[in-house]
C-alpha cells in the first residue's frame, strides 16, 4: 500500500517559517540601519551649516567695527566663550541644553581667544555645533583665525 497524500510535514513550516523569519529580521535591521545612517547624515550636513554660518558672521562683525570684535574676545590667551543660538553677541558663556538654534536639536558655542603676534592682534574662533541623538552625542566644528586684513 502506498501513501498517495501529499503535504508539508511539521518539520518543513516550521523550518520554512525560520528562514522567512531570518529573512525578513535582515531587512527590517537594514531598513532601520540605512534609516538612522540617513538621518546622521542630514544632520552632520545642517549642524556643518550652521558652524559655516557663524564663521561667516563673525567676519562680518569683524569687517563692521574691528575694535568692538577685538574686545569681545576678551584679554590675550584666555577664552571667552558664547552661545550662539542666535547670532547675536548677548549670550556669553557655553550653552545649556535648552538653548538650542530654534526649531533645531543643534546647540552652537563659540570660543575666541586672543592672540598677539610681532605685527597683528589675531583672534581664534572656534565654532562647535552640537547635537545628541540616540547614537549619542555628536559635534560639528568650525576653527578659523581672524585678523585685520588691512594690517601688515
């Protein structure tokens, strides 16, 4: 007597449940994975932006009164320090975790220190944004030296 019944035996769905299982786990993690790695990314290009664009500011308020930017750092070789939420001078000291760029996860410190070289009075500025996610925290950064062009 033969069986002529054809069918999957227990052992069969449940092995084939496994791997669609596994299968479907690989994508999820890839999905979220490639998710995550594309939101860093958009937020590595802003938090850049914003270190750009207070470099860019504080060129401008050098080119519009030198005195004033020069006494803003402070005295030589000591840092004084400035929460840029805005771009404005009146928050002095690093930022708190609330004082973010508005409608941002970014928090954007400034850091001038004054430098006297033989001929020119140089100020270094160094522009930190930034901002935690659920990988931690994370920092773009912006360094430049600021001097009187006109100056020799």
């Amino acid at each position: 007597m033969t069986n002529t019944q054809e069918g999957m035996s227990l052992f069969e769905i449940v092995l084939s449940i496994g791997v669609l299982t596994l299968v479907l786990a690989g994508i999820v993690s890839l999905a979220t994975t490639s998710v995550r790695n594309s939101t860093f990314s958009k937020e590595k290009t802003l938090s850049s932006k914003y270190a750009q664009e207070a470099s860019e500011w504080l060129r401008s308020e050098r080119d519009i009164d030198r005195t004033a930017f020069i006494n803003r750092a402070g005295a030589v070789d000591v840092a004084v320090n400035y929460c840029l939420q805005t771009l404005v001078w009146s928050n002095t000291g690093v930022c708190s975790a609330g004082e973010v760029i508005t409608g941002t996860p970014f928090k954007r410190d400034l850091t001038l220190t004054k430098k006297i070289t033989s001929t020119k009075t140089v100020i270094e500025a160094d522009v930190v944004v930034s901002w935690t996610d659920s990988q931690g925290e994370h920092q773009a950064r912006s360094s430049t030296y600021l001097s009187d062009w006109r100056e020799r």
